[in-house]
C-alpha cells in the first residue's frame, strides 16, 4: 500500500497488520504504517499521523475493537522494494536476498550501482566483491539497506 498523507508530506511505502488469524484478531489490531520522505521521518510526522489516523479510526470504528497503533519510520536498514526506492539508493549498500541461485548464491551483500529495464524485465545490479551480479526483480524476496553507521560503530 503506498499513498500520501499531504499534512507532514510524508509516503506511506508500508502498511503491515498483525493479528491475521482470526482469533487474534478478535483479540487485537496492531497496524504498523512506515512513513518516508526526502530528509527523513521526524518524531513529529509520526505523532501527526498517529493522531490524525487514530482519529479516522475511531470516528468510523473502523478497527472493529481494541487495536494498537504504530507510526515509525522504516528505520536505517529499511526494505527496499518499489522502484523508487531503488532509484533513490543507488550508491548504497544492500543486502538482498534471492528465490534462486544467481552465481551460486541467494544473498548478496554489496552496493547497488544500477536499476535497469532490460528486454521487459527490471534487473537490480549489485556491485560486491569486485564483481557486479544482475539480480531480476522479480527473484528478490527480500532487499534492505545495510546500516552502515551500526558496522563502523563494531569496527572502533
């Protein structure tokens, strides 16, 4: 689910609710929504659309009992899957893994230096190692940024 909430200008590039079975959700709701944008995610912007979403869900008892509502940001190793994403952290580092072998292996970890089209499909290419693998979208079950600030903290 993506959308824009035009008050703190903000994506929505995630929508996760817990509670899919259906005696837990019975029990409880807890819907996590990940805002992003240009700059980052302030506490603020969260607050705001905690509130305003709070708001809708009870005027409209849209959450049909108790629920628990939960605005973050997507956080420093955030997923990486829709298009833009990838266009935007081109230079970054990844780490991706696949459905199948490509080259031998499932996971990659290295920077991601190009988001192509090519003959229909959308092809993620990562550099590691010296080597640049192309990886079909499509075969990507899971990509995350790397949190490079956590790796240099370990190494002093």
């Amino acid at each position: 689910m993506s959308g824009r909430n035009s008050a703190v200008e903000c994506q929505l590039p995630k929508l996760d609710v817990a509670g899919s079975s259906p005696v837990a959700r019975s029990i409880f709701s807890l819907p996590a929504l990940f805002l992003d944008k240009e700059g980052g995610v302030s506490l603020d912007d969260c607050t705001a659309v905690s509130n305003q979403l709070g708001d809708v869900l009870d005027v409209h008892d849209l959450s049909r009992g108790p629920y628990t509502l939960e605005v973050s940001s997507p956080g420093l190793d955030r997923p990486v899957s829709r298009d833009v994403d990838f266009e935007r952290f081109k230079g970054a580092t990844l780490a991706v893994k696949t459905r199948i072998k490509i080259d031998g292996t499932k996971k990659f970890q290295g920077i991601l230096v190009d988001y192509v089209e090519e003959n229909g499909r959308r092809i993620v290419r990562i550099e590691s190692s010296g080597k640049v693998f192309s990886i079909p979208k499509e075969e990507i079950v899971k990509a995350n940024l790397v949190d490079e600030t956590a790796r240099l903290v370990e190494q002093e």
